[in-house]
C-alpha cells in the first residue's frame, strides 16, 4: 500500500526503473494459494505506476526490454498454453486451479492496464507488442475457459483494448481520442463471443452451414425475426415440460450480459462508437433480434 502512494509521485516512475522487469513479473506469476496476495499487491502497484508514474521514456524501456512479450509468456504458463523451461513448481497454481484463484485475470487486469495508459505517450509500442505476443489468443483462451465472476472480468477488459490506437496517432494527438473504438483486433474477439454466445446466431449457423447472417441482405431481418420467434417458443416449451435445457455457448458464465454490458461501455465512451462498432458488427441489432431467445431477466 505504502508503494501505491509512493507511485502517485511522478518521480517514482524513474527510481522505479532498475526493478520493473521483476515487478512486472510478478502480476502474472505462479503462487502457491497462501501466495496470491502478492499477486494482488504487485497489480496494484503497477496499476498506480501506469496512473500516475508512467513517462515516454518508461514506455520504451518497457518496450525496449519486451517486458509486455515476457509478461504474456508468464500468463501463457499460468493458464497451461505452455509449460515453464525449468516444469511447474510444486504447490504453485497453474491451469485451472490458478483461474480458481483468480490468477488470470490478475495478470489480465494489469497488462491491459499498463498497455492502455501507455497509449496516453502518443505511442502503440505496447499495443504492438501485445498482439505480437499473442495477447489476444491468449485473452481469448481464457474468457472460453474462465468461470464466474473472473471472466465477466476479464471481458470488462475489452473496452479498454478496443479504444487503443490501432496505428501511430499524428504528432497532434488528442487524449480524447483514446475513447475511440480503433483496435480491429479486440473487435474481433468481441464478435466472436458474440457468435458463441447468442442463441439466434448458434441456431442460424446450425442450419446454413456455419455460415453467419449478412443483415444487409434482402429478406434476412424477416428470417431471423422468425427463426428468433420460434427457438423462443422451444426453450419455453423445454422448460415448461422440466426438460434440461442444454446451454447455447460453453461459457461457464453469463457471456451474453459481460458482453452486451461491455458493448454499451465502448458506445458510452465515445459517440462515434455506435457507428463504428455497430456498422461493422452489428451487436446490439443481433441482441435484438435475439431477445426472445433469452429466458434470464437480467439479460434482458
């Protein structure tokens, strides 16, 4: 705690500069269960650092030395993509019982973070090295495979992704911009949650093929209203008659809430967001369409 107060201090940033590597590694590292507050605390203290310490030179440092590549390696380990050089440590979390812990999203929150402030700098380096890392398969790996709360979390993340600069801003930047939807790879992500989660979608690929709607097409709004109306009276029907309903999607969370909710987040940040996300994804039209479909009263 003393450390996060200490990084409100502008000047911290550069004291701070010989241990960032080991800080950093630490948000996204393996800990036995009695070791997750240091997890906790290391995230919390980056998080202030992005805040209110992080400078143009920290952000090439930090880039420089490919911190963003070894942090995405270390949540590659955590989640079991890949296995440590040296194997797993005995009694430290990995896989499945790290997500448990909330280890995953630990380590989410602060890469995201640290890459989103550092946006502020007139910079994408961090951007870049993100995706270069494979950040977003790995993001995407685990909302697929992370359970409640922590993947509504870790979808919360996604406007903050989304709103980071996609190309080199001009020299005449302006800070108000990083609240516009520029990041086409985070979009992607978004729309594929999307097609594993909407009742609708999953029903109108089953019968085409695995092919998805083109809403701009003749006749394909009048299909779908009707394709909706009927899955509807299904599910009801099912339900009704005590039959197990089996789930659309394989979260084990309710993904069509997170992701409408961080949806209306990215809309709420920036009005040209509307045009840009809808135009190109057509979320909330599908969430519409597809409102018969949802028997949870909270979703709808």
């Amino acid at each position: 705690r003393l450390l996060c107060v200490l990084c409100k201090d502008t000047s911290v940033g550069e004291q701070l500069r010989p241990h960032l590597f080991g800080l950093l590694a630490l948000s996204g590292a393996s800990y036995p269960p009695s070791g997750v507050h240091v997890a906790t605390a290391a995230s919390q203290v980056i998080s202030s650092l992005a805040d209110y310490c992080l400078t143009r030179q920290l952000v090439w440092f930090i880039h420089d030395r490919k911190m963003i590549l070894h942090m995405t390696d270390d949540i590659k380990e955590l989640t079991g993509l890949t296995t440590a050089a040296g194997g797993a440590v005995p009694m430290c979390l990995t896989g499945y019982d790290a997500e448990k812990a909330g280890l995953w999203l630990i380590a989410f929150q602060t890469v995201v973070r640290l890459i989103s402030a550092s946006c502020r700098f007139n910079t994408i380096d961090l951007v870049k090295d993100f995706e270069a890392a494979g950040g977003y398969e790995v993001l995407k790996y685990a909302v697929d495979h992370s359970t409640s709360p922590h993947g509504v979390k870790l979808v919360e993340l996604l406007p903050d992704l989304i709103c980071c600069p996609a190309r080199q801003p001009e020299e005449s930047f302006d800070e108000s911009n990083l609240k516009v939807a520029a990041n086409v790879r985070p979009m992607q992500l978004q729309e594929d949650m999307l097609h594993k989660s909407s009742p609708l979608l999953k029903e109108f690929q089953e019968e085409h093929a695995g092919k998805m709607p083109n809403l701009t097409s003749e006749g394909t709004l009048r299909t779908l209203s009707f394709m909706s109306i009927q899955k509807a009276a299904r599910l009801r029907n099912n339900e009704h008659q005590g039959g197990d309903l089996q789930p659309d999607h394989k979260f084990r969370f309710d993904m069509p809430s997170a992701l409408l909710q961080a949806t209306l987040q990215v809309f709420a940040d920036h009005p040209d967001n509307y045009s840009i996300i809808e135009g190109r994804q057509h979320i909330l039209s599908y969430y519409l369409l597809s409102f018969p479909c949802y028997l949870d009263g909270w979703t709808k």
